[in-house]
C-alpha cells in the first residue's frame, strides 16, 4: 500500500509540475493557446501514467518473494491502487490549480468554448443559454470530480496492458545461493 501511495502521489505532483509549466509558458492565459497548452498536458501525462504505472507494478513485483507468485491479477491490483491514489491526489491538485494558482483558467475555458459555439454558427440567446452550463462543467468542483473519474479510467485501461507484460510466476525452487 505504501509503495502504491508514494507512487500515486508522485505522478499526481508531475502532473501538477506539468500544469504549473504550462502556465508559465503561456498556454493557459488565452483562448488561443489553450487547446494547444491542452493536447501537450494531455500528451505529457499519458507519458507520467505510464511511467509511474510500470515503476509502481515492477516495485510491487520486487516487494513480492520470488517464490510466490506475481501474477496478472496482483500486477492489475497494484496499478489500479497506484491509479487511484494518482487520480484522488491529481483531482485534488486540478481544483487547488484552478482556484489558487489560476483563477482564472475557467473563464478561458469559456471564452474558448463560446468562440467554438460562435464558429458553429449558434445565435447570441443560444451561446448565452449554453454558457450557463458550460460554467457549470468547467468549474473547479466538477472539474475535479470529471477529471478523477476520467483519469482512473484512462489509468486502469492503462493498468490493463501493463499487467499483462510485468506479471511473473513463482520460481518453484531456489537457486542454491538464496536457499542458505
């Protein structure tokens, strides 16, 4: 459990270091360079989930003796901790980002949302309908709360293909070595 936490926590603090490094460059201060600040987050973090999944599997796998085995279902249960405690912790980050470091990250997100809506060719009552909701969905609160669930989905599915490649049977005898 204790690896499974410090593992978690470690890829929700790099997301929230990419999140920080976004901001600082620019990405989440207008509409424009929102979608790109975006997809590079979006990229930079399927890197961390699978980075910090297959360290947490593999040191969980270490944890366990080799004459017992690691099979899929351990290796799976392992990443889906890590994946929890990931998505808990990063959700946590996500709102603390949004209300204290950039406060006003919801109001890009709008203003980018409301642009698209113009784009569509929607009218000024129907954009104005909309936004109501779209404030809604991008607050800090629901953010959050969207962003865990959809974080440990992508995680698990994650977890799914990992621990199919890190499982390990149990070693039946001992080399003479371990043995004494």
């Amino acid at each position: 459990m204790k690896t499974n936490f410090l593992y978690g926590l470690g890829m929700a603090i790099a997301g929230l270091v990419i999140a920080l490094l976004l901001n600082v460059l620019g990405f989440h201060a207008n509409a424009e360079k929102l979608p790109t600040g975006q997809m590079i987050g979006m990229v930079l973090g399927i890197i961390v989930t699978i980075g910090g999944l297959i360290l947490a599997i593999r040191a969980r796998r270490e944890d366990t003796p080799v004459h017992e085995e690691f099979g899929y279902g351990r290796a799976l249960g392992a990443g889906t901790l890590t994946a929890l405690v990931s998505s808990f912790f990063g959700s946590l980050f996500n709102v603390l980002y949004m209300t204290v470091i950039n406060p006003g990250l919801q109001d890009i997100i709008v203003e980018g949302e409301i642009a698209k809506m113009e784009e569509r060719g929607m009218t000024s009552a129907q954009i104005e309908q909309a936004e109501g909701m779209v404030r809604m969905m991008t607050g800090p609160v629901a953010s959050g709360i969207m962003g865990f669930i959809m974080a440990f989905i992508v995680s698990f599915i994650i977890c799914l293909i990992i621990s199919a490649f890190l499982k390990r049977p149990a070693v039946d005898e001992l080399p003479p070595a371990m043995a004494s």
